[in-house]
C-alpha cells in the first residue's frame, strides 16, 4: 500500500506537468497509459500513428507513465482510461484490491535475451554480478528471474543483485557504461549491444517460458461505464497487429520502432523486428499460463499474491467477439504476413 500510495502522490504531480492530463473530455476520446519502452509497444505506437484508433471512431492519446505502480494508481485515479502493461501490473494492481481486467495480450511467451559484458560467456560467469532492471517485481526484473531460473542460478545463493536503472533503453546505456554487468532486454536492444560486442548469454524465445505480454488491462469500474468505447480500442489494437505482422507494411513499422527506440542502425532494427514478429499471438487472447507464471514469482515477495484467482483477472470478451465475428481473419486478409 505504502508503493501504491507514492504512486498516487506521483501520479497527482503529472497531472501538473502533462498537458494531456488537462484535455477536455470528449466523447470518444480515450487515454491509455503504458510504462513499457521496447518493442513490444509497437503495435501501441503503430495503432496511434497510422489511425486506426480514430478509424475504429476512437480519440486515443498515449502517455508514457514511468513504472508500473504508477501506470496503475494512475488507472484508479481516472487520469488515463485504460493501461497497455503486462500482467505484472494486472497481477500487482489486483492484490491491493483494484478490482482490474486484462483483456489482451500480444504474445505468450518470453521473447527478450540476456546480454552481458563481453567478459561474461557462460551462465556461471554471473554469479556476483548486477543487472540492471526497471522496478522490482516489474516486467524486466521478471524475465531476469526467469532467464535465471532457466540456467539454474538462483540471485540470493549466487550473489547476484539488482541495481533499479529505468526503462529498458536506459538499462542498455547503463551497460555500456559499465554501470551493470547484464540485463534482459527487449531484441531490437540486444542486437545493438551485440554489434558493439557484448555477448548474449541466453535467448529466452527458444526456452520456452510462459509469461503474458502486453495488453489492455482496465478496471471494472471504467469497463462497466465505457464498453462500447473498450470494444474499439481492442479492435484498433489488434487490426495493428496485423498490420505489424505484414511484410508489407515493415518499412513503416522499422521507422517507427527506430524513432521511439532511439536506435539508429537500420540493420539491428531489422534483425530485432524478425525477431519480434514471431513472438506475436495471431489473435491475441490473455495468458492464463503466463499470468500463473508471474504469480508464482510475484508471490515471492508478497505471498498474498498466492491467493488470487489469476483466471478471474482475465476478461477475452472482446477478443472472443472478434475472433467469432470473424474480424481478426478480415484483418489478416488486408494485411497479408505472407
């Protein structure tokens, strides 16, 4: 509650300094937060710049919110309609007893790597060694433990610690300045630290971990109120899916991932897209596996965590509407992935 409490207080002064806090409200228009910066976002980013929120008849306005407990005191404030976040947020939101829906998720599965300092080679090279992540028990502390779990290390036996950096693009700087020793972050990221000669220690897509991606989530309260207006920004996200997905359109999404990625080599934003679009869900449904993945750790540092039902966070209405309508094939159909 004390965090929840910090991010309320936070979330008061953005209001403050973030003029898209101060919009009139109008009728369609929606606010959707999101403290995620990798390339996961890019169907966010790509649904807002090729208009597909305005075509599905919504005014969406998307507003970087640093670090998840703020997304979330944010959401309960009413200063931003829904969250683009993954089921750490959900998962974390709900055991303070936010009554919160994922109803979403991109992918299904860990698709980042594990980079390290070009003197880091093997798994047992890390022991005593710090990465840096965005929060504990936030998304990238979470695909650390598990990129852990996964070669047998264990943080507390082996020494390792957890140094609180920022976003996954500041993470990368921190470790070519030497201020980490490794982190697990988004591909686009990795190729590029890669290409400056550090060394991948894990590719966490071929270990095939369980973890829900990023999603709508959305309170109950707003969802009752503003249904109608939820049903469009799940259509204008997932018709960017497949837009994302298409060939035809990886021009566009390149330029957009290099421009909100701040990378400026065309070739590791190619490599990291490739990688990208595998990970994706064709029709993107909530994890329940992965979000029984995420409990399992969150619960680690607050075992009330253990006691929720993760399968009633889980609302696929919209979705399921979509797919049975057959709205996600039509999709697919005008952005063709082959």
């Amino acid at each position: 509650m004390k965090s929840l409490l910090k991010a309320l207080i936070f979330s008061t002064l953005l209001h403050f300094v973030h003029p898209a806090l101060h919009a009139a409200a109008a009728p369609n228009r929606v606010n959707i937060g999101t403290a995620s910066l990798s390339s996961n976002t890019v169907s966010l980013w790509i649904a807002q710049e090729q208009g597909f929120f305005a075509k599905h008849g919504v005014e969406a306005q998307i507003i970087a919110i640093r670090g998840g407990p703020t997304l979330v005191a944010s959401l309960v404030a009413g200063e931003i309609h829904l969250a683009f976040t993954s089921g750490v947020s959900v998962l974390g939101a709900a055991v303070q007893g936010i009554d919160i829906k994922l109803l979403t998720s991109i992918s299904n599965r860990v698709s980042w790597k594990m980079v390290a300092s070009p003197t880091i080679k093997r798994p047992e090279d890390l022991k005593g060694k710090r990465f840096g992540i965005q929060s504990i028990v936030g998304s990238t502390w979470m695909y650390t433990m598990l990129g852990l779990e996964h070669m047998g290390l264990e943080p507390k036996r082996d020494h390792i610690t957890f140094v609180v950096i920022g976003d996954p693009v500041t993470i990368g700087h921190a470790l070519e300045a030497g201020r980490i020793d490794a982190a697990v972050l988004d591909p686009v990221l990795v190729r590029r630290l890669m290409r400056k000669g550090f060394a991948l220690v894990a590719d966490l897509a071929s270990a095939d971990i369980y973890f829900p991606g990023l999603g709508v989530g959305v309170t109950r309260v707003y969802l009752r109120q503003r249904a109608d207006r939820v049903e469009k920004i799940v259509a204008a996200l997932v018709e960017s899916l497949a837009f994302v997905a298409s060939p035809a359109n990886k021009a566009v999404v390149l330029k957009t991932l290099m421009k909100h990625l701040r990378i400026s080599d065309p070739a590791v934003a190619e490599e990291g897209y490739q990688e990208h679009i595998v990970s994706l869900n064709r029709k993107a449904y909530p994890s329940l596996e992965g979000l029984r993945n995420v409990q399992r750790l969150m619960a680690l540092q607050n075992p009330k965590v253990a006691t929720l039902k993760v399968e009633e966070l889980i609302d696929d209405r919209f979705i399921r509407k979509l797919d049975e309508s057959g709205f996600l094939d039509r999709a697919y159909k005008s952005y063709p992935a082959k």
